[in-house]
C-alpha cells in the first residue's frame, strides 16, 4: 500500500515539475534593427557606365584625343606665325617702292631686282642670298604655278639663262598672282604675272621660305 501511495507522489510532483518549466520559458521575439543610411539603387547601365569610365581603353582614348587637340592648336598657331612672317617681309618690300632702278645698286637711292630680294630676304627672314638672279634661281625648291604663294620667288628670262627676279606679292582666290620687283623702267612696282611683257618671259618659281627655316620656339613658350 506504501508503495503505491509513493507511486502516485511521484507521479504527481513530476507534472508539475514539467508545467514550471513550460511556464517559465519564454520565446524571445526577433530584434528589428533600424538605420537612417540610405543605399543608392545600381543598374545594370550605371555599372556598365562606370566600367567604361574607369576602363584603361577609354583612358588611352582620352589621352589620344587630347594630343590631336594640341597638335591641331599647334599646326594653327605655326600657321599664322608663318603668315605674319611673310606679311612683314611683304611690308619691308613694299617699303621700296617707287625706289628707282640702278644696275648693280644696292640702296635705297637706286637698286637692281636681284639686290632688291637679298636686303628684302635678308632684314626679315636673316637669310644670305646670293648676288645675282642666275644663282638665287639654285636656291630653294621649284613650285607649280598653280601652287604659289606669297613670298615665293618668281624668275624670268629672254630665252638664255635667268636674267630678273621678283617676289610673289599676293595670289588671289583666282588664282592671279601679282609680284613685286625692281624694274628697269619704274623701279620697285607690283605687276601682274600676267603682264604683256613680263608673262612670255615667266619661267618657274622657288620656294626659298618654308617651315625649316621659320623659328617657332617662341610657341612654346606661350
């Protein structure tokens, strides 16, 4: 009788053991956890955009179109350095004219067509020509009519070798050229090449002045 009565007690006493441990468990509930960061949303197009921004290819390009920029801005400044240079030698040509004709003269008081180009040459450009229309015809390097341009030299003769010289003054949109020079009948003029007389007489041009002899270094320093 004893034992059984222990039974029961233990029986008992063990559910509420098991209740008290039901009762005290508790399920904690998930944490939330709240932030003002906000994240920038990233489509595909913006990261392709990004890759090729940063892309060591579209850098080389950059690079690239950068130097055929300068070099442009380059070619245009040496352009109209070389233009000023031939307007100031134009300018110090057309300084003589009305100067009168003197064979073998070499002032301003008298002067002859081949001493008339070296001073000219000489005071703008510092070049050394020679004496005589015969030798300056060796000098530079020969041009098309068609493609003469002022401050190129134009020669002629009565059918043996070179006797006169002149200096291509201008070349309009036509084609027409004009040279100044030192004529034996009215000294230092402009005539067209064209000219009744001087035209049949026309046989080549040089071209004494080009990019070799023009000093550019002031450019880089600008």
């Amino acid at each position: 009788m004893k034992k059984r009565v222990l039974s029961y007690l233990t029986v008992i006493l063990s559910v509420f053991s098991l209740q008290s441990c039901v009762s005290n468990y508790v399920v904690s509930q998930p944490t939330n956890y709240k932030t003002d960061a906000k994240l920038a949303s990233i489509t595909p197009n913006k990261l392709s955009e990004a890759k090729k921004e940063i892309s060591p290819a579209k850098k080389i390009d950059i690079a690239l179109a950068n130097i055929e920029k300068a070099n442009k801005s380059a070619e245009i400044q040496k352009t109209i350095l070389f233009e000023k240079k031939m307007d100031d030698m134009l300018a110090e040509a057309e300084s003589y004219l009305g100067t009168p004709y003197r064979y073998g003269g070499t002032t301003r008081s008298g002067i002859d067509c081949s001493a008339f180009v070296l001073s000219v040459f000489g005071a703008t450009m510092g070049m050394h020509l020679p004496r005589v229309a015969a030798a300056q015809a060796q000098e530079g390097e020969r041009v098309a009519r068609e493609d003469m341009r002022k401050g190129d030299l134009v020669f002629f003769s009565n059918g043996g070798r070179i006797s006169h010289v002149g200096i291509v003054h201008d070349v309009d949109e036509n084609g027409s050229v004009r040279f100044i020079h030192a004529s034996t009948s009215r000294g230092v003029m402009i005539s067209p090449l064209t000219d009744s007389y001087w035209g049949p007489k026309f046989r080549f041009a040089k071209r004494i002045v080009n990019d070799d002899i023009i000093d550019y270094s002031s450019l880089a320093q600008n």
